[in-house]
C-alpha cells in the first residue's frame, strides 16, 4: 500500500508527530497540574492555622464538638471546595466537616503532614483523601494541642472533588483549552509543510528513477540532465554519478558493437579464405580421380603441383590466424633477452638470399657499430622482420633496393625497413595493419598472402610495448619503422 518513499516518509513523519503530540500533551497535563498544585498549597497556607487560631475549639479541656461543626459548616460554605478534618497525633480521623457517608477511612497516613512542616520541603506535597483508598490530594495542616496527650492536627484538603478528572479540567480552564487548540494546530501546520518539502524532496528522486528507468529501455541514448551539481546534496551526487555510469556503458556498448562487427567481418574473412583454396584443392583432386585415364602424364603432374600450391596456403593461413589468436590472448609470454641486432638482422637477410636473388633485389643493412644490442623477443623480432622483408620483396620492382636501417637513439634503437616499390596511398595507410586487409584483394586472392602480417607485426610490437608506425610515397617508398630498448 505504501509503496513510494513519499507516501512512507509521510507516515514516519504523521507518526513521529503523533508521538511528540502525546508527550506535550502529557507534559503539558503533568505540568499545569503540580503547579495549579503547588499553587493551591501556597495560597492556603495558612487556611488550617487560621481555625487553630481563631477558634476555640476545645472546652475545659476536651474538644467541643458542637463548635467544630458550626465552624465546619461556616467553612464549607465560604469555600465549598476545602474539606476540614481533625486528626489526632496518629493520623486517626476524629472529625470532619463532610456528610458521614462520603468519608472512607478511618486514618490518614501521618508522614505527608510532618513532611509538610518541615521548612525545606517543595511543594506541592500530597496527603491521603479521606474520601478515597486511593487517591491523594494537597492539603493544608496546623498542629492543635490536645490537653491530655500529644498534638493533633487540623487537616483541609484543598481542591475537593470537583477537580478530579482531566476532561472536567480543560474544559473548567479557558487557557489551558486554547492552548490545547493552539498545539494542536501548530502540529497541524506543521506537518502539511513537513509534506510538503518530502514532496519536494522525492520529486528529484522520483525524476532520476524515471531517467533510469528510460536509459534502461534505450541504453543508446545518454539521459542529459539540465544542471548537474556535483557538489549538491546526496541526490546531486547520486544523478551526477548516474550520468557518469550512463555515459561509460553507452560507451562500452558502443565499443562491444565494434568488437562485435570486427568479430563477424573476420568469421567472414576466415571462411572466405579458407572456402577459396579449399574448393580449388577439392576440384582438382576430383578432376584427377574422376578423369584419370583420360590426362596424360603431364597434366596429371601440373593438377597434383596446384594442388600442393593450395595446401601450403592453408597451412599458412591457420599457421597465422593461430599465431595471432595466440597473441591476442596474451598467453604468449615475452622471452625477454639482450641480443645482437646486427647479426639478427644479417642472419634473415642470409634466408631470403635466393628469393632476392631471382628478383635481382639488393638489401643494405646499415648500422654504425656491429656490437648493437636490444632487449627484446629474438624470436618474435625475428618475425617482426621476416613479415616485413617478405611484403617489401613483393612489392618492389626489379632491380630494387631494401634497406634495413638500424640507428642507436638515446636509450633505444630504432628499426627501419625502407622500400622504393609501388608505395602505398595515404588513404590506405590507416589500415593496412588491420587483419585481412590488402590494397588490392583481388590481385592476391590467387596468391599465398591474406592480409594478416601486418596485423602480427603490430601485435608484436605492442606485447613489446611499442608502436609501429608507416610512411610512404607513392610510386617511390614505403617505410616503416619501430624503436626497441637498448641491450647489454
Ligand atoms: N612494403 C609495402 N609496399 C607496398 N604495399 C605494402 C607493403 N607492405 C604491405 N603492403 C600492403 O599492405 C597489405 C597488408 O600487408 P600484410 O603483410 O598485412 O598482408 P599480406 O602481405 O597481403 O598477406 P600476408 O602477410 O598474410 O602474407 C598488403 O596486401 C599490401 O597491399
Ligand atoms: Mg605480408
């Protein structure tokens, strides 16, 4: 039923106003009374010495009963709210101004009266009520000597019975009845302007659950909010925080959308590649099995020869796509040593010597000193410069040059691997280390390449934490180039 912040902050608050209205109330009643109490006792003081005083109330020695209620009467009806009593020195009532039938016990308790007398006590003091078991009321009391034995006491109980309930009270008192409509006002006042500002309050909650709620529908949309205080309250903090959090996961989801996109592109990527020399092996491995005997010797050589052809690529295509899953998910811990770059370098240059050789290519590994030591991957550089070598060898023209230009630079060493081939557009430069991508896709769809060498050269060099970066002139060079720390 009350579901909402407001409607339960609505009833704390009717609540703890209901618990305070009690206690005031309380209060209030407690109070008035002992001083209305107090008040009483003080006034009459002197009301019980009076008529020890002014009467003459015993006769040769003995109480004189007939004067007592004459003075009793007189009393009662100058003051109809004082009720006079005569007690000996135990408390015991020996006489009392009120009809026989209205007075209930026999004795009054003594310890009130002798506690009146002494100087120090704070009033008010409350003595038994004759007329009562239980109750106890404010009184005035002066010793009387009897001749023959110890003092007694005249005892008037102030107040009487009127008195006697709450409700008769508030409504025999003006004051204390207005102010009672006064209070109770006030807490009325009070606490519609209490629900008012919890209204006001949990609206600017009830407007972050609503921008919640839609961003939870619509997560493409970030939920902009007019004024965000980030050194408001609480619920400042908590929208401010909000926007943060918003803005992350839309920023996150876009960043999934991507990984998403790349993700299929590259399913797509990988089956196409794999489809291609597949169906090529498949065709021509059922060619010789189904014409056998109709393809003479030659023939049969040439279709096993594109055959093999195929089969390498595969194998080169898994090979890479193994190696760059492998790096991708980091398993592939750096054997970080220092070794010689120089020889490195020489030695790769010695593996591709025949290659270059049919091309007529020559390659210059320039270098100031021979003793040039890296700390790095030996392996992985070594593959780093191989994929390198392999792409500038094809795409320079006869008669070319590469070269591989290692320059010491501070605390590093900086690689260099400069072409004068076909270059590459500035347009396609952003991409070319992206996985399957080559400039002219048709050109190698034949050939053993599928564009996933730079992406293993970029991946390296980042494990190595690096960056690999190109430059080109189109028709003229390529460069690429990439810096490693210095070795021992
Ligand atoms: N030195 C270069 N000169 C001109 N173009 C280059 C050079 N190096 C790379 N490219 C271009 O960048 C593309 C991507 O190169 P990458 O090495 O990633 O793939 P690939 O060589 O085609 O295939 P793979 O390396 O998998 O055998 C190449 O297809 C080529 O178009
Ligand atoms: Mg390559």
């Amino acid at each position: 039923m009350f579901k909402t912040l407001f409607a339960k902050l609505t009833m704390s608050l009717l609540f703890v106003f209901i618990l305070i209205g009690i206690l005031t109330l309380s209060v209030t009643f407690v109070a008035t009374d002992l001083y209305q109490q107090e008040i009483m006792q003080k006034l009459n003081d002197k009301v019980a010495e009076h008529i020890v005083k002014e009467t003459k109330i015993f006769k040769d020695g003995k109480i004189d009963y007939s004067v007592l209620r004459k003075l009793f009467r007189f009393l009662m009806v100058l003051n109809p709210s004082l009720e006079i009593y005569l007690l000996d020195h135990e408390g015991s009532i020996l006489a009392f101004s009120a009809p026989a039938w209205k007075v209930v016990r026999l004795s009054v308790d003594i310890k009130p009266i002798q506690h009146y007398f002494s100087h120090q006590s704070i009033l008010p003091i409350r003595g038994d009520d004759p007329r009562d078991y239980q109750k106890t009321k404010v009184f005035s009391a002066f010793p009387i000597p009897f001749k023959n034995g110890p003092d007694g006491y005249i005892y008037v109980i102030l107040g009487g019975e009127e008195y006697d309930s709450i409700v008769e009270r508030i409504k025999s008192s003006y004051i204390l009845g207005s102010s009672l409509v006064v209070i109770s006002l006030g807490f009325v006042v009070a606490f519609i302007v209490g629900v008012l500002l919890f209204s006001k309050l949990t609206k600017r909650l009830k407007t972050l659950a609503r921008t919640v709620r839609e961003f939870e529908q619509n997560p493409q949309d970030i939920p902009v909010s007019s004024e965000i205080k980030k050194s408001g309250d609480e619920i400042d903090q908590l929208t401010a925080q909000f926007q943060t959090m918003a803005e992350k996961i839309h920023f996150q989801l876009d960043d999934l959308q991507t990984t998403d996109y790349l993700r299929r592109e590259l399913v797509a990527n990988v089956s196409h590649d794999l489809r291609t020399p597949l169906a090529t092996l498949q065709g021509y491995i059922e060619t010789l099995l189904i014409k056998e005997s109709e393809l003479s010797q030659q023939q049969r050589k040439q279709y096993l020869q594109i055959a093999i052809k195929h089969c390498a690529r595969l194998n080169k295509l898994v090979a890479e796509l193994f190696e760059l899953a492998r790096l991708d998910a980091s398993e592939t811990k750096l054997s970080i040593e220092s070794f010689n770059l120089v020889e490195l370098a020489e030695d790769i240059v010695q593996k591709f010597t025949l290659r270059l050789q049919e091309k007529n290519i020559r390659v210059q590994v320039k270098y100031v000193t021979t003793e040039l030591f890296v700390v790095a991957d030996i392996s992985l550089i070594e593959r780093v410069l191989e994929n390198l070598l392999e792409n500038a060898l094809r795409f320079v023209a006869e008669h070319g040059l590469i070269t591989i230009a290692l320059e010491e630079n501070h605390q590093h060493v900086q690689i260099k691997v400069i072409d004068n081939g076909v270059g590459i557009p500035e347009s396609d430069l952003p991409h070319i280390f992206d996985r399957f991508y080559q400039l002219d896709k048709n050109r190698h769809v034949e050939s053993n390449h599928s564009g996933l060498g730079l992406a293993i050269v970029k991946k390296i060099i980042e494990l190595h934490h690096s960056i690999i970066e190109v430059s080109s002139i189109p028709g003229r060079e390529t460069r690429f180039s990439f810096t490693l720390p210095v070795g021992f």
